[in-house]
DNA sequence: ACCAATTTGTCCGTATGTATG
DNA sequence: TCATACATACGGACAAATTGG
C-alpha cells in the first residue's frame, strides 16, 4: 500500500510547563549544570524557552518537588541533588497509601537492617564508631522519656546503615525505617523488660563492629530485630495489620524542613 | 522577666500554592480523599480556597509530580496511589546523581534478590510460577537478542520478587534492579558463557521455587546475582566505578507513560 | 454527527513584599 | 537608607480540547 516508508520521528506533544520541566531536569541529569549551579532567574527563563511565565513557574514547582532544584535563603534557584530524607519520607507515604503490613515491613527490615550491620562491621571508621558510641551513652540517659528514647533507636540504626558507607542499602533501609522504628515508642511503654534488652543489643552491636566480628554482629542485629517483633506482639498487635495512616504523619514530619 | 508566659502557637507561613497542595495532600493521605475519587476543577479549587488559578495550578503540579493526583485521558483530576514504578525511577536518578558505585548497587541487591527469593518459595502461587516460567520461555527464545535478553532478566527477578507478595520489599529493590540490571546486557554481549549460566540459574530458581525448597533458592539466587559480579568484572568493568549518567536515561524510560 | 457549555493550557499585565547591594 | 531586581500572587483573557446533550 504504502510507496515510499517516510519512518517520521515521533511527534513529541507534551504541555509547555513539562517540556520546560524536562528541559531542565536532562541538563541536571547530564551534568551539564552541576549541583549548586544557579539555574537563572524566572524571566531569563522566560525568554530562554519563549514561554509565559506562569507556564515557566509551573515547571520549576515541578522540578522542586521533585528535588532536583531549590531554591536559597534569597529564593534564587540552584541545581542540586535529590536529598535522601525527602525521597525516603516519599516512599513511606506511599507505602502507608498501599496499606502494607507490619509484616512486609519486619520481613524486609530484617534483610536490610542485617546488611547494614554486616557491612557496617567492614568499613566503619573511628568517626562511625564514637557516633555510634555516643548515641548508646544518649538513649541510655533517655530510660524515662519513651517517645526521645524511640528517636534514638532509630537514630542508632541510621548510624549502622551510615557506617556501612553504602549509599544505595542506607536509600533502601530509610523508607522501611522511618515506618518500623515509631513502633518502638509503643513497644518500650508496654514491654517492661523492652528498654534494657534494647540497649544491651546496642551495646552488642558496637562491639562487635569495635572487634570487627562479622558474625557476632549479624546475629546480634537478627535477636535485636527479632527482638521487636516479640514486643510488638506482645503489646497486643498482630503483623498482619497494616500500617495505618497515623504513622505517616509522624514519620513525614520529618521531612518538613 | 516574663509576666505572664502566653505560648502562642507556631505561625505557620508557607506559600499560597504550597497550602493548597499541602491542604489537598492531608485529605489524600488521611483517607478522607480515596483513590480515584475525583478532586474537582481547576475553578472550583480557585472557589474553595480563594486563590488565584495560577496559584491553584502550581499547586496541583507539585501533587501530579508526587504522585497523589492524577489526570485522566480528558484531563480531570483525581486522587492516586503513588506508582512504585515512578517512585523508583526517582529513587535511581537519585542514585545516580550522587555517583554512586556498582559495588554499592552490588552489594545492596544481593540482599535484596536472596530475601525476594527467599519469601517468593513461601508465597508464590501457580499464577507466579506461571509467569515466571513463561519469563525463562521467552528468555530462551531471545538469546540472538541482548537488549532483549536483559529486559526479560529485570522482569524476571521482577517477576520473583512479585511471588514474595511483601509489597515493601519489591518497592525496595526496585531502585538498585533499575540500575543494576542494565548492565545484564553489557555482560552476555562480552561474556560467552553468561547467558547459558543466567538461563541455568533462572531454571533452578524456578525449581526451588516450585519445590518450596528455600536453601536450595536461596543459594542459587547468590551464585545467580555473584555470577553476575563476576561477568561484570569479567567484561572489563570496575566495581568501584560510579553508575553512570548514561545508565540513567536507558533507566529513566520505563517511567514515561 | 453537530452544537453549546465547560475546562484546561497558556498568555498578558499588574501589584506587593522582600532580598541584595 | 534607598533603589533595584526578583518572587509571589492576582485578575482577566483566549484558543483548543472535552463533555454532554
């Protein structure tokens, strides 16, 4: 039927502000404007891309939320990169949206919670190791103060994933995280024996890392995990329950600036 | 000094368009908004919160970009459970923004990989196992096909962590199974024996799978993902070099609608 | 299949508050 | 202190697309 093959390109139709939007986010990506490059102010947008300036601002909320651009004290806008907190408080939310249970939760915390700690027994330095001291010498002054004693839980496992000095496991615990750890609060005020069996597990797991024992150290962190999941039953829940919503506010408030 | 103390509440100050978004995130989030429930025209958000359309508009861009709102095929607005997929594809620009290294990717997906296996032999069903033998077919058939080799790769392990039904733990590995399995391509294009050996592994998985045998799966999926390791070497690579830019944009395609 | 009403995408002009030099 | 530049927000406008008769 056909005389000729034309083999057109592709027509690509998309609304302004996200050409615009895109535009911007291909030279971030590209390197081409490096982290804390200026990005220009609206109206040099405006005449770089012949677009309005509603459409340009649009665009750039886009690019905010996303966390590819922000903007200084000034409200001048500057490339930069994707902070892990927001990505992290991101995926909570949508894991709360989807109604996970607490069980999805445990199962894949154990996993990575483990991984941390192995990895963190291979390359924590002195800086790791006195972060981590001094965040045990905190919780322990915390007994009578559950709700700071639970940050500091949580706060003591971001440091493992930090001194694991991997990148990609602290991303993939942080979501898991932020959800996992606020049930500590309600664990410690219904399991009498729950703080001491914390801290000691804590102080387990810096010696381990201290000696270097690899073993020691992922089988102190699945009692330790193990150990929560106990409490949590023990306080009357069941796994199967979903995270509810209320959780999300919590842990989202971490991410307000 | 103080005669009386009057603790005033925090003032909160934000932008206009920020309100909006925020006001119409809190409905989502606390259930009040449900999915697919629609959120009303541009006009009548301009009505109810006594903003400028404008400013409504930069509003509901920031909610479309985060994934709670989204437009139909006529454009109108509804509520929306966050796409993992999206969230991912976020989570790898991110990743690869901050240059991160294939031995991070690395050592973050083996754990990943072994614990979707490990919970897909508890809680695959006939239709998991069907799709995934259908997955090793198809792979079969495409062994003249590099680039479409490595697709079927992705969608198997996909497919894998899918059978564990632990939605939080296929949210978690998809971030480093975007960027890592990528660079399946690269290996069986150099490496002669590596799709025989990825075709045999993905055969052994299914069998652990089907003979609810976790030892034998799990053990498999760590000679799979270190068999990995080693073509990667193999065709020349450096663990320790970042993932690079390019990777992103081969990545970042599966989000375009 | 045509038409009227609605809605979105985009644009223009303007006012106001604020940060910077 | 003042002037300038800039971000925020507003009101109004119009064309194209979509909807619902």
């Amino acid at each position: 039927m056909s005389a000729v093959s034309p083999s057109f390109k592709r027509i690509e139709v998309a609304p302004a502000y996200q050409k615009v939007a895109d535009a911007i986010e291909r030279e971030i990506v590209n390197g081409r404007i490096k982290p804390d490059d200026p990005i220009g102010t609206e109206s040099q947008l405006v005449q770089q891309f012949g677009v309005n300036r509603s459409t340009v601002r649009e665009g750039i909320r886009v690019l905010e939320e996303s966390g590819l651009i922000r903007r200084d004290s000034s409200r001048r806008l500057y490339a930069c990169l994707p902070r892990y907190n927001k990505l992290a408080s991101r995926f909570s939310r949508a894991l709360v949206l989807h109604e996970v249970t607490f069980r999805e939760l445990f199962e894949t915390a154990i996993v990575l919670e483990i991984a941390a700690m192995e990895y963190a027994v291979d390359h924590a330095t002195d800086e790791d190791i006195d972060a981590i001291a001094a965040n045990i010498v905190e919780t322990e002054q915390s007994v009578t103060n559950p709700a700071a004693f639970a940050e500091l839980d949580a706060d003591f496992h971001m440091l493992i994933a930090k001194a694991s000095h991997n990148r990609v496991l602290q991303l993939a615990r942080e979501p898991a995280g932020l959800l996992f750890f606020p049930t500590t609060e309600m664990v410690v005020r219904d399991v009498a024996e729950g703080m001491p069996r914390l801290i000691a597990a804590h102080h387990h797991l810096l010696d381990a890392i201290r000696k270097r024992d690899k073993e020691s150290g992922k089988l102190w962190m699945r009692r330790h995990v193990e150990d929560w999941r106990r409490g949590f039953e023990r306080a009357g829940n069941s796994l199967d329950r979903p995270v509810e919503r209320m959780y999300s506010e919590h842990a989202l408030l971490a991410r307000k600036r």
